[in-house]
C-alpha cells in the first residue's frame, strides 16, 4: 500500500485528507517536519527490538481525531505506516503524554473501540470487506459458524471489523508473526481474543497455515495480509506449498483475498511479488478461478489483490 509524500509547505493542508486515505506499507514523510511523525502527533510507545524482530515499533496517535497507526520503524526513521484505524471519541487524556522510552513495559495502554462507523483506510482493506461481509451477512443461521482466517494480524483492524459487521457467531483465526504485534494490537488497538470469537495464533504464516492444513482445518474465506517489512510479501506466505494448504482449507463458495501491495516511495517499480505469485495461485486453484485486481485512488499507489475462489 502506498501513501504520497509532501515536500513541499504549500502542500501541508493536505496532510488531513494524505491521513484519512494513508495506506499501510508504504513510507510515511507527512513532512511537516522531514519524516518524524512524534514531531506531531502522541507517541503512545515504542517498543523495542528482540531477536528474530530487528525493527522499532512505534504506536501513534493522531490527537484530534483519536486515530491510531503503528510503524516499523529505526532509531532515525519513524518507517512504514504497518496498520491505522479510528477509534471511538476523543483521545483520552491519559494517553496525550508524549511516551520517549523503549524499556519493557514503560508505556501505559490506551483503550480503543474502533469506530465502525469511519470505513477503512486503505484501498486493499476495502476491497477485502466489499468481499466479504455480503458472504458472512447471507451465510445460513443453524449450520457451521461462519469462519475467516487472516494470516498477518497487523493493528487487527480487518479483524474488528468483520466481527463487527458480521452476524454473531462469526469465528475468526488470525496468524501473526511478530508477538510484539499481538500486544500492541491489544493495548492500543482493541484487539481481545476470545474463545470461539477470536483466536490469535503466533507464528511463521506458512508453518502455521502447514499445520491447519494437516489437522483438516476449513474456513469460509481467507485473508493473506502479510509483509517482511515494506511491500514485500514474505516466501512463505505466497509459495506453492502456502498456497496449495490454502486450496486445501477453503470450504466451497469460499476465497482467498491475497494482498500483493504495490509500489512504495522507496520502490517505485514495486516488489513484483503479484507477477510470480499470481501463477503460483491459477496452478492450484485453476486459471479460471483466480483474478487479479488492480485497486486504484484515494491518493494511494496501485496495489495488486488477488481474489482466488472455490465453487459452491
């Protein structure tokens, strides 16, 4: 996902309009002030690195409309916007002190309730709802919950909303790599895990999704929305055997909805990652029953989805 960076002052009136469309792995440079967004808006925490997880990652939030977005960043550069949303009400006035430590548990959560209310940011996120509400909303009462797995958990903003638009009942599995993620989503994001509404599972998106697979694990839709930082969508998360344990997984008149970003500030060709993993999905799921999408606008760069379906 991408968002357009200012570098000139005329341009700042934008930055409201840049926010509310801002997609998620792409360089933020709202530029203000360079590229440092704690210049501006309340730093809620940063959390250090750990082996295994070399990156910062810093929790904002945006003071007058009580959003939220998490990056991973570096000691000088405050990175790639990884996941925004907008939480109920105002920013609550225990969490509009400045956080500047990154020593284990220095920083004090900040409760959100996303505002269902306010659509998505970003085009992809989107796209994967206009998706997939209308298969949870028309799914039959009586039979088999309804169940959506989500491999790249991020701020949990797509999980929040399915269960939020979704009927009762909706079962949803998110994988997620970096544990660090888990808490922040739990601390700042409103993520709670729950049995049988939510469960969060830690781990490599392709090891995890291997093990489903071989316990005969099936769900109704699947949502592929994981990046090794940047644009680049991670060897196993889109190979063939990933993908081949995902056709295995997918009930009939289910899909898989794989986010493949685009270009970023940094690489304005993109990663290419939908051009070889595109085929990887028309072997296992058949030619004519994979499309790719190009979703454009809102001031984002072109990001690639690809939608995999199974017959009823």
């Amino acid at each position: 996902m991408a968002v357009v960076t200012f570098v000139h002052a005329a341009l700042f009136a934008l930055i409201p309009l840049v926010r509310a469309q801002t997609s998620f792995l792409q360089q933020t440079h709202r530029h203000r002030d360079a590229r440092h967004s704690d210049s501006y808006d309340v730093k809620l925490c940063t959390v250090a690195a750990e082996e295994g997880h070399d990156n910062l990652i810093k929790v904002f939030a945006v003071e007058a409309d009580n959003t939220r977005y998490v990056s991973f960043a570096s000691a000088t550069d405050d990175g790639f916007i990884e996941s925004m949303q907008k939480c109920e009400g105002t920013l609550p006035d225990s969490c509009k002190h400045k956080n500047t430590s990154s020593a284990p548990g220095s920083c004090t959560a900040c409760p959100c309730t996303l505002d269902l209310k306010h659509d998505a940011f970003g085009n992809y996120q989107r796209r994967m709802l206009e998706l997939l509400v209308p298969k949870c909303q028309s799914s039959r009462p009586g039979k088999d919950p309804y169940r959506v797995l989500i491999v790249g958990l991020g701020g949990g903003a797509l999980v929040q909303y399915i269960l939020g638009q979704c009927p009762k009942g909706t079962v949803v599995t998110a994988v997620e790599y970096d544990p660090r993620m888990v808490d922040v989503a739990t601390r700042y994001f409103g993520i709670h895990q729950s049995p049988g509404v939510l469960e969060i599972q830690n781990g490599d998106g392709g090891a995890v999704i291997a093990e489903h697979a071989k316990q005969g694990k099936v769900y109704d839709m699947v949502l592929v929305d994981a990046f090794a930082g940047g644009s680049h969508v991670p060897a196993s998360c889109r190979d063939a055997a990933f993908v081949s344990n995902l056709r295995k997984m997918v009930r009939k008149g289910g899909a898989v909805l794989a986010n493949m970003a685009g270009p970023t500030f940094h690489n304005l060709a993109g990663t290419g990652d939908y051009k070889t993993t595109l085929p990887i999905y028309k072997d296992s799921f058949g030619s004519s029953s994979v499309e790719l999408e190009e979703l454009r606008g809102n001031m984002e760069f072109p990001a690639h989805l690809i939608v995999a379906k199974v017959a009823a």
